[in-house]
C-alpha cells in the first residue's frame, strides 16, 4: 500500500519531496524512461529551485532520448541562459532544440522557433518562409496562438501573399482551439464576408466565444481589450 503524507506538516511534506525524487531517479537512472528523466529535471528546476542540475539533464534526455519536452526545455534554457554552460544566452542553439521539439511533433517548439525566426536580426526572406512553415505545422499540432497568428499574417498580407480564404480556415481553427483574438478575427470574417459567406447568424455564435474567452482570460489579465 502507497505511504500517506500530511502535507499540511513540514517534516512529512519534506519526506514526501524526498520519496517523490527517489522514485523519479529510480525511473531515469534505472529504467532508462524518458518521462522519468523529464520529471526529475523538472522537479530540479521547479521544486529544488536548481536550474544548473536541471538544464543538463533536459539536454541529455533530449540528446540521448529525442524526448520534444525536454528539448523544448533546453531551448528555454538556451534562450534565457540558465542551467547551460556559462549561463550564457544562445539563441542559435536555442532555435535548434526548439526546431527539434518541433520535428518531434510538439507545438510549442514550433511556435517558439517561428518567433526566432523572425526577430529582427534573423529576419531574411528565408527565414520568414521557414517561420509561416513552422506555424503552419504549429497550428496543425493544434496552437491555438500560431493559428491566430497565422490568420493574421494571410488577412493583411504580412511575410505571404493575402489570401483571405486561408486566414478564415485557420482563424476558424484557432477560435476552435480557444484563442480568443482568432475568434474575433473570425467574427468579423463572417459578418463582412472575407474569406467566407457573410453570416450573421455565425458572426455572433464567434463573437459571444470571444467574450467568454476574454472573460476566462481577464481572470488572470484584468487589463486585456478587443477591438471592436
């Protein structure tokens, strides 16, 4: 029978932090499980507020074990220069472990790598391709973010070609996902008819998703607005 902890108490809370490390070295160093290594980095970092033991153990498992969480942890840790060598930042090593979550299907690599892509010292023409690309494939992987932002650069002909048909279908797929600037996007698609039929009916079903989405939403942000 599993041990019972008070956690309410300070030693047993201790104990309990203890056993849950115990078990999380034990399913990393030895089952070889990639989950496992990825929960004791995380508690590393997370828990143990060490990020110089962690940071090594996501580059590992995401090396040695192509296991996307922890690559796109490395990444972060690359980007923000904490738990890598010198704790320096690396944007170039940063752009490659996120590219690799990606390639290992996790969507907020994808996303995470289109934004490198396209800050101002990266921004060439093929790097803008490769971005649309990565969150094109971000979107697919069900982003809601990449999706509204994807919509927004086909609506205003931002990096590709405008293409209002495009714009629709993946702001329906963002609202789908509950972003909630997707969904505003496509109410208003809907009421002028970009991309789409006009549809009134349909117009407001995407508006009132909105509002719940910006209510949800201002329960952590109070400040967040739409344009009307």
């Amino acid at each position: 029978m599993a041990r019972s902890y008070d956690l309410t108490d300070e030693k047993q809370t201790k104990e309990y932090l203890r056993d849950v490390e115990i078990e999380y070295q034990f399913q990393c160093f030895d089952q070889k499980e990639p989950d496992g290594c990825h929960r004791l980095a995380e508690f590393r970092e997370n828990v143990r507020k060490n990020v110089d033991a962690a940071g090594p153990l996501f580059k590992e498992n995401c090396d040695s074990k192509n296991y996307p969480k922890s690559c796109y942890k490395y990444g972060q840790c690359l980007l923000t220069g904490k738990g890598v060598p010198g704790n320096k930042v690396d944007l170039i090593s940063a752009l490659q472990y996120y590219e690799k979550s990606c390639d290992l299907g996790l969507a907020g690599g994808c996303f995470n790598a289109a934004q490198l892509r396209m800050t101002d010292k990266a921004k060439s023409q093929a790097n803008v391709d490769k971005a649309v690309a990565l969150l094109d494939k971000a979107c697919n992987l069900k982003d809601g973010e990449a999706c509204y932002r994807l919509s927004a650069f086909y609506l205003m002909g931002t990096f590709v070609e405008k293409n209002l048909k495009k714009a629709f279908e993946v702001a329906k797929s963002g609202c789908e996902l509950g972003n909630m600037f997707a969904c505003n996007n496509l109410s208003l698609m809907y009421r002028h008819g970009n991309g789409t039929e006009k549809n009134q009916t349909l117009s407001l079903e995407a508006r009132q998703r909105t509002k719940e989405l910006s209510e949800q939403m201002k329960k952590k942000q109070p400040t967040v607005s739409l344009n009307e």
